[in-house]
C-alpha cells in the first residue's frame, strides 16, 4: 500500500469511528454563527462600512463578546444588545465556528 | 471549549474530501454506513418560490448546509429591488440602482438553478410546482416567500389602478421612482402626506425613516415644505428615538397624526390628492400623498389555502413549515413567526433557519434548536442613525425574545453614537445583500 493510500484509509476508518448522528448534524452554534453574518456579511468580511469579524482569532472573538456583554463601558452601539443574550458556552460556540469561515 | 474545537475539526475534515473529490472513495472504502450519512440528501430537490430577502437566502443555504441538494429558486423578475435602503434614494442621497440585485452570485457560485417564472400552483402530496410558462417542477419540499400583498378593499377611494397618482412605495423598484418624481417635482411650501397602516405590516420603522429623509430632502431644497404623517396608529417602531431626531434636526417640519387624534383614513381621492380624515369630516389637500395600505401574505400564500383568518400564513415557528400543509415552508413576512418583525433582516434569519431546518429533516437528522436575530436600522438623517435590536429563542411553541437582551438606541445618545449608527446602516445593507444575494 502506498502512502497516500494508507493514509486515505486511516482517514476513512477515521469517519467511521465518529458516532453517525454528530457527524453531519447542524450544530445551534453553527445557526448562531450564521446569525452574524447578516450584518457582518457572507464570509464575515464586513462589506462596506460594516467592521470585519474574519481576522479575529476564536479567543479575540471571544474576548469581545464578553466585553460588549459585561462592561458597560465598550465602546458597542449594538453588539452590546446582541451579547446579552448569549451564555459563555454559546459565545465559545459562535468564535468557534466564526473563526472557521473564510 | 474542548468539544467545540473537535466539532470544527471534524467539519473541516469533511470539507477536505469533498474539496478533494475523495467522498466516493470514502463511500468505498466505508461501504454502507457511509454511504447512508452522506447520501441522506443527495439529490433532494427543493424549489424556493421568490427571489426577495426570504427565498434567496434560504436557496443559498441550502446549497450551503449540503451541496447534494438540488435547489431551483423561481422569480418572476430578472432582478430583486430591495424596499430597504430605497428610502435613502428618497432622501436624494443614495442612487437609485443600490437597490437592484442580481442571481448570479446564487447561480454561479452556488449552483442554485435560478428559473424566471412564476409558480401558479403546486400539489405537495405529489411534490409538484405548476408553472406558467416553463411546465412543472418536481420537489421534495417546497419553500415559499412570497412577500405582501395589499388589503385595497381597506382603503376607501383607491386601488391598484392609481399608483401612478398616489404611490404606495411599499414594493421595491418602479414605486420609489414615481415617489421620487413628485418629490422632485413638487413646489417649495408644500405638503407630502405619509399615511402608514395599521399592525402587522412590512418593515415597522419605516414610514417613519421615509417621512425622515423626506423632510431632509425638503430641508435641503425645499425648506418651507411640511410633512404630514396621518397614521393608523397610535404609536409605532422607535417612536422615542425618532421622534428626538425629528426635533434636532427639522424642528417642526415633520406633523405626525396618531389614528385616535384624526390619523385614520377615511377616504382618499387620488387625482385630486385629497385625503379626508375624522370620518369625513376632514380634508387634507396635499401635493405629495403616499398611501401605504394596510397589508396580508403574498397572493399565492392567499390562493394555495396556507393563510389563516388573520390573513398570513401560520407556521410551526421551529421549521416553518406550513401548518396547513405539511412538506410546504412559508417565511418572511407572509409567515406568521412570533415575535419576530416583517423585516428584511428577518426573512433573512428565517431563511437560514429553514434551510438548516429542511437540510436536516432531509438527512433523517435533528433539527438544530431555533436562534434568530433581528437588527433593523433607520436613518432620521444621512449621519443620524438609530437602531433596535433583538436576539430570539423558541421556547413553548413560539419565537420569543431572550429576555435582557435587544432594545432600541439609547436615547440622547450624542452625535457621535448617531454617526457610528449611520454608518452601520449603510454597512448592514452592504453586509446583508451580500448574505442574501452574494
């Protein structure tokens, strides 16, 4: 077996290994993620004079959504009324998949 | 944190094979188990009716959320003028071709068949679209966003024959342009009436960011105008926020009539352009008079039996999916969706929702748990923007608001928070269009 066969089969075994349901279901982070996009436009790229969200790493995501959510102090004019409706956990999952698009 | 970073792993891995054309050989190598994950929606088709903020972006997503399905959008026009932003055109400050979007973003990037016609009818037990001129489509589920329609037998005096006359300016395009005209056209001290109708109806705030840039308009080129706002209502989107503005920046231009207090219509005679009140017993002579009637689903929705007594179209608000007819989705403003507005903004969301929502059910998966957002901006002023917002979550049933999160502008807020708004408006447009049509 060639290396590249062998690797595409460990790849595959790989799949198989993950449990079935997960693999392709639609996460509620991926829908919340999707959510800013409305805004901040298709790829986050932030289209004319709306601020980009492609260039934040996962934590610097993260860092802001806390800050627009906890002190009244950031600088937001909007963010800090979308940040107040999400958990920890749910801000951990939208950086998480904002920082995937590109 | 953990689980998050692995689910993005995993999502990446399956790009790359598909990315690589190695999905058949996976099946291969997998055989059965595989095969029954990935083919869950290959070569499902659904067919979008309606190429407005709704059905684009659901028809995008899709193809989105899994490449394997088939998607046609049907649109009866080559091009979508967007409502949103067209008001700015009034303002004399936006150009009027802002508001045209194209499919061939949908069609070329995302491999969605883009068909101009338009659906006349459809049997869902038979999964099949009637069209006018190019036969009938097949579907496994069919979406419908079919915008408003105009309740005319509400409005005494008028109907669709004097839009010429009277404007609604109330769908995207030709209206605006005819609107616009008059405004051009009128003469300096004159009166443009904005009559707005009464709940629910399209886009909230935004017979009053109209009766805004059209006083800034007038300011500007025909400041010893007036703007009569006879409405409905008794209050309406933003009242608080709007009503500031108004006083800082066009003292008393704008007049804004509550229905309780002589707002409501009684009458209108459009070649005159004579609108009376108090069950008659008022007259206003205008020279600009913009009717925006009361409104219910799209005409198809109303036609195909999906609409209730209330005129729009009940939905199981977690997938909306038709109440009436299973295997059918109505969203936008035709549906009836909670707390969610008629806004642009929230077609949009809706339409992410129900393509993930029909992506799921197609694989035989979970349907991920709702969230949806809404911002809808307003300008009182080129650099004088305004907001409300709301995050939303489905709980008993319903779209409902999470509580403490959302609200409006804050008010008094100073210039500078205003300008930042107005940026963001014109941003939110660049940034949404690209969503829905890009």
């Amino acid at each position: 077996m060639t290396g590249k066969w062998a690797g595409l089969s460990i790849l595959a075994v790989g799949l198989l290994a993950l449990p079935q349901a997960q693999a392709e279901q639609i996460s509620k982070g991926q829908i919340m993620a999707n959510n800013c996009l409305s805004c901040h436009g298709s790829k986050g790229q932030g289209p004319g004079e709306m601020p980009s969200i492609q260039d934040y790493t996962e934590q610097g995501l993260i860092n802001s959504m806390t800050s627009y959510r906890d002190d009244p102090d950031s600088d937001a004019t909007v963010m800090n009324r979308h940040a107040a409706a999400y958990s920890d956990a749910e801000i951990r999952a939208i950086a998480s998949h904002i920082a995937d698009l590109n | 944190m953990a689980t998050q970073r692995f689910n993005s792993i995993r999502w990446s891995r399956r790009n790359v094979l598909k990315a690589t054309g190695a999905t058949g050989l996976a099946v291969g190598l997998g055989g059965g188990i595989r095969a029954s994950r990935a083919g869950g929606a290959t070569g499902k088709r659904v067919v979008v009716v309606g190429g407005g903020p709704g059905g684009a972006t659901t028809a995008k997503y899709l193809r989105k959320f899994d490449p394997s399905v088939e998607v046609t959008l049907v649109e009866k026009d080559p091009v979508y003028h967007t409502c949103f932003g067209a008001n700015w055109y009034l303002g004399g400050f936006r150009e009027f071709e802002r508001t045209r979007q194209g499919f061939d973003a949908l069609q070329k990037e995302h491999g969605v068949k883009i068909v101009q016609d338009t659906v006349t009818r459809w049997d869902s037990d038979k999964g099949e679209a009637r069209l006018a001129e190019n036969g009938k489509l097949s579907f496994d589920r069919l979406v419908i966003s079919p915008g408003i329609d105009f309740r005319w037998e509400d409005v005494s005096g008028m109907g669709p024959e004097d839009t010429e006359q009277v404007p609604h300016a109330w769908a995207g395009g030709k209206q605006y342009r005819i609107l616009r005209r008059q405004l051009e056209a009128m003469d300096d001290g004159g009166t443009v009436a904005i009559c707005p109708p009464t709940n629910p109806f399209r886009c909230p705030p935004g017979p009053y960011e109209r009766a805004s840039l059209v006083a800034h308009y007038l300011k500007e080129n025909k400041p010893r105008s007036k703007v009569l706002v006879l409405d409905a209502k008794d209050g309406f989107s933003k009242q608080g926020l709007f009503e500031e503005g108004w006083a800082e920046l066009y003292g008393d231009m704008i007049e804004w009539v509550p229905g309780s207090e002589g707002g409501v219509i009684h009458r209108v005679d459009p070649g005159n352009r004579v609108v009376a009140t108090r069950e008659g017993f008022e007259e206003h002579d205008v020279d600009v008079l913009n009717v925006i009637p009361p409104q219910r689903a799209g005409k198809i929705a109303r036609d195909m039996g999906l609409t209730d007594e209330t005129g729009w179209c009940p939905v199981d608000q977690r997938t909306f999916e038709s109440s009436v007819q299973p295997g059918v989705h109505v969203i936008g403003d035709a549906s009836i969706a909670g707390a969610m507005p008629k806004s642009a903004f929230a077609a949009n969301n809706q339409g992410k929702m129900t393509a993930a929502a029909i992506v799921s059910e197609l694989r035989g998966q979970k349907v991920p748990e709702p969230s949806l957002v809404n911002t809808c901006y307003s300008l009182v002023g080129p650099d004088y923007g305004i907001s409300v917002a709301a995050v939303y979550h489905f709980e008993d049933g319903k779209i409902r608001g999470v509580e403490g999160a959302g609200g409006v502008s804050p008010s008094g807020a100073g210039d500078f928070f205003r300008m930042r708004e107005a940026r963001y408006s014109r941003g939110w447009f660049a940034g949404v269009t690209d969503d829905i049509w890009g």
